[in-house]
C-alpha cells in the first residue's frame, strides 16, 4: 500500500494554469454567500483539471465536533455532525500530521479504524483519498477531502495541488462558516425568546382555561348530579308509602352514570391504557351514540396513516393533544348537526403530527356559545404546547392540529 502521511511543508509554486483556476475559483467565492454553494462553485472548476468522485470540506465545529459539507455524493458525514475521535481522518484534525493520501481507504487501517464514522467509504467505494488542513492565522479550522473510487489514482502532485487549494479555500470558508453560526445562534435566541413568549400567554390562558373547567365540573355537578340526588333523597326520605325500590336503583344508575361521563372527560384513562388511536375510536364512538341529531343517523371514522409515535411523546404533550382532539369531536357532535365525523391522523414531511377532525354539517362561525368556549380551550392547549391549530369552516367544519416534530418530546 503506496499510502504516505506527510509532514508539514511549503507547497510548490503555482502553474500559470492553476493560477487562472484559482483566480476564477476567487472570482466565484466572492459573489458567495453559502457554504454549500460556494463548495458547488469551487467544485465545478476543480473537477476540470482533477476528477473526483467525493469532494467535501469539514470544518471544527465547537469542541470535539465536525461538520462536513459535499459534492458529488450525499453521504451521512453532511447529514449531521461527526465526533472528531470517529472521523476517518482525526489524525489531520488533531493537529498529528498536515497531509494525508491513501492508495486504497477501504483497506487503510487509518480511516477504518474501529468506531471510525468510515461507513460513506464503504458505501460508496471511496479509495483513491488525499487531505489536507486548512489554516487561518496558522489555526487549524478543518480539512480538505478529494476522493475517488479508483484506487492508485492520487499523487505528490495532486497532494500539492490540494494544499494551494486549501490555502485559498481557507479564509472563505472560515468567514462562512462564522456567519452560519452567527445565523445559527440568532434563529435560536429568537425560537427561544418566542416560546418564552407563548408560555408565558400560554400559562396566561390556561390559569382562566383551568378556573373555567373547573367551574364547568361544578356546574355539571350541581345542575345534574347533585340535584338528581337531592330529589332521590328527598322522596327517600319525604315520600309516603313503600319505597320503589326500582326507581331508587334506576335513579342511582343514572348518577352514577352522570359522575363516570364527568370522571371520564377529566382523565384521559383510555389514552393511558390502550393509547391515542383507541381512546379517540372509543370517544368519537361514544359521542355519535350519545348525539342528539334529528333522528338523523351519525357515521364515523378513525384513520391513522401516521409514522409518528405518540405513546413515547412526553405526557403533556400527548394529553394537550388528546383534549384538543376531544373537544373538537364533541363540537362536531353537538353543534355540526353532520351525518359523518372523520378523524385522520397523520404527518408531513418534517415529522409533524397532524390531526384532522372533519365533518360535513353546516360549517362553523365563531360567535358567543359554548363552541367558541370550547374553541378557547383548544388553542390555548395548541399553544402551551407550541402546535398550530386551523379551522376550516367552509362545506363543514375541519379541525386540523399540527405539533412540530420539535415539541413532541419536549416538555412544555
């Protein structure tokens, strides 16, 4: 194996042909203002005069961390960020040697070293290698890689021509790099500032959300359970004759009945239990049966299309999204006056839940009832939790709730 690590040296001079290359290379870099497409830029000039099958820059990113970005092939080492102790050429990163070239990487004891992040090697048959650092102010900032898969194919000359190469890159990307890190921080002060803002309104809502729940339990209990009781304890007590035992069992049947519908939409015990898809079924099911609907017969539908895993969202976020869904299947039952009630579960290209409760009824308008009320509470629950809810009132109403992959698992 023809394989070399080479000490530091000084490069040799220019060609008059790499000279106007470089230049053009310079010419390109300046009207750049991102990485990825600046790497685009210096690769279609590199590739006139060296082919490559894998052309890639990384750079240190904070402590013991690299980023990588690349031509040619989309491997995992642009995908997301790589230890330093795994990249197959840690040796350069760790300031060890300046230069690497390797005759055939497939089977360079260097790069494939055990826990080496070498699989893009592999896959890609990647075994002609040259690198180099790349300096700014004498610090090293990361490393220059060309590949290909034909072995043999790289030698001192193409190692020279990497080093000008990565002497001009250089500065560039360093100065790139800083400013996508800059931007990086800025987009991440604001998300920060932003959900310390939903909370706090979130908390805000939810402090007259709760006063308002409770003041429904105790409503429900006193307009129903509790007076049916009183009038049951009053006949016990006041009614002349023998006591009609059935009565009494029919009339404790229906409190207990009463108390066990208020229990169940206070504590999501299917959810817990059997999970997201069978407690909104058994809901929806329950609802239909129970709806007053002009004699009018109500169908109904579960259809879960999605990859998301709700069972391992944090409990919050998952109980947020339970009531959300419950409140718009009662309003859709109670105020829709609709002949079908569809539930969809299911996610968009960037791991978003999405849940849609849709049915055909007369459409929804927001004005002072009991819905509006309900509409409250389902997004001041879409907020305390950072989703987004939609309602669509046109040919019926539908209901769409989308939490971002970023808030599943977080607690709110």
């Amino acid at each position: 194996m023809n394989d070399v690590s080479n000490p530091v040296t000084n490069p040799a001079p220019l060609s008059r042909q790499e000279s106007e290359m470089f230049l053009r290379i310079s010419n390109h870099l300046a009207r750049e203002t991102e990485i990825q497409s600046a790497l685009s830029a210096v690769a279609e000039e590199i590739t006139r005069v060296l082919p490559f099958t894998h052309f890639d820059i990384c750079l240190l990113d904070g402590h013991d961390w690299l980023v990588s970005y690349e031509v040619g092939i989309k491997t995992r080492w642009s995908r997301r960020r790589t230890r330093l102790t795994f990249s197959p050429i840690r040796d350069l990163l760790l300031g060890k040697i300046d230069s690497m070239i390797c005759a055939n990487a497939m089977e360079d004891p260097r790069q494939t070293f055990k826990g080496a992040a070498s699989e893009p090697i592999f896959n890609h048959n990647l075994r002609s290698r040259v690198h180099v650092g790349m300096k700014v102010m004498g610090q090293l900032i990361g490393t220059l890689n060309i590949s290909h898969s034909e072995a043999n194919l790289f030698d001192e000359g193409t190692l020279e021509f990497a080093r000008h190469l990565g002497d001009l890159l250089a500065p560039y990307f360093h100065a790139l790099h800083a400013i996508e890190g800059a931007q990086r921080d800025a987009r991440a002060r604001s998300e920060i500032q932003t959900r310390e803002e939903g909370l706090r309104l979130g908390a805000s809502s939810l402090t007259q959300t709760l006063e308002q729940e409770r003041q429904r339990i105790g409503m429900d209990l006193h307009d129903q359970t509790l007076a049916d009781l009183t009038r049951l304890l009053r006949e016990v007590i006041n009614g002349k004759g023998p006591l009609d035992r059935q009565y009494v069992g029919e009339s404790l049947s229906a409190c207990i009945q009463d108390l066990r519908q208020i229990i169940d939409e206070a504590v999501p015990s299917q959810l817990q239990l059997f999970g997201f898809r069978h407690a909104i079924t058994a809901h929806l099911e329950k609802a239909a049966r129970g709806s007053q609907n002009g004699g009018v017969p109500l169908t109904t539908e579960v259809v879960d299309n999605t990859r998301v895993d709700i069972a391992a969202m944090h409990p919050t976020v998952r109980t947020a999204v339970f009531r959300i869904t419950q409140e718009a299947i009662n309003n859709a039952v109670r105020h829709a006056a609709a002949s079908r009630i569809e539930v969809t579960i299911g996610d968009d290209a960037d791991g978003a839940l999405q849940i849609c409760v849709s049915d055909n009824g007369r459409g929804f308008l927001r004005h002072a009832d009991s819905r509006q009320s309900g509409l409250i509470h389902m997004e001041t629950r879409a907020r305390l939790i950072l989703a987004e809810l939609d309602i669509n009132g046109q040919d019926g109403t539908r209901v769409t709730l989308t939490v971002p992959a970023s808030s599943q698992g977080a607690r709110p």
